[in-house]
C-alpha cells in the first residue's frame, strides 16, 4: 500500500478552517448543478410533448421513437431530480452515463471533439461527471445517506 499524500500547504495559511467549511458541500454541488441542469432538458421533452420530439428523433434515424422519448424524459427528468435531492443517485446516475455513452458513440463520434462541430465534447462531460456521481453516490448531503440505504 502507498502512503498518503502529503497534507497541501496553502498559500493562505488562514483559509484552511473556510476551505474545511466548503469541502462537505462541493459534492452536493456537483451533483445539484448536473441534476437540475439535466432535468431541464427532461422538461424540454416534457412540455414539447414526446408527439412534438418524434420528428427530431426520427430526422436522426429512429423509426417510432415515441417510447425512446418517454423513457429519455424519464432518465433525464425524473432522474435529474433524483440526482439532485440524491434519491436513488447511483440507479439514475449509472441511467444518465449510459444514455450519454449511446448518444456519444451513435450521433456524436463521427464528427469529431470540438462542440463547434457537432462533436462529442459535450456529451462526453455529462457522460463523465455522470459517471463520477455513479461511483461516489449521493454523498453527505443526501435522501439516500438520510434513508441509510443506496442501490
């Protein structure tokens, strides 16, 4: 086994007891940026109706994409709450990396990385910070730390 790191010094010395206050709640938010943030695009899916969404999704080769739609606003409505509040955070983060991984390598990948070319770059983050709040979980900050239980 390798031993610790050692302790970083900071340039502040005085900073420390602040930077111990803020570290518990750098995950909560993480995790209630990404949630929130993906939950409106479910909102998107929600008010333009999965009837309204069809012709996207059928432009990008999907034939009868209405039941694709209702569980793509599911994954990333529902479970962008869930991300936030962190209720059932692993089961709706490991929904959202996966979701990210089928649009990566299925519309994005040919085009390359850069955002400004319809690449992958976007999808690629969400996909990864996605991956991270499935790894760690709720956190401290958490219903699934309250309930003391985590799929």
């Amino acid at each position: 086994m390798s031993d610790p790191a050692p302790e970083q010094k900071l340039l502040f010395p005085r900073l420390k007891p602040f930077y111990d206050f803020l570290e518990p709640l750098s995950w909560l938010l993480i995790r209630c940026a990404a949630g929130l943030i993906l939950a409106l695009y479910g909102l998107e899916k929600i008010v333009r109706g999965a009837e309204g969404m069809a012709p996207t999704f059928v432009k990008m080769g999907y034939t009868d994409p209405v039941p694709l739609i209702y569980f793509l606003t599911f994954v990333e409505f529902v479970g962008g709450l869930g991300i936030a509040v962190g209720l059932f955070t692993r089961f709706f983060a490991a929904a959202v990396t996966i979701e990210m991984a089928v649009i990566m390598f299925a519309h994005y990948l040919p085009h390359g990385f850069s955002l400004l070319n319809r690449g992958y770059e976007f999808v690629l983050l969400w996909g990864l910070v996605a991956l991270a709040i499935w790894w760690r979980g709720g956190g401290p900050y958490s219903i699934d730390r309250k309930i003391g239980k985590e799929l």
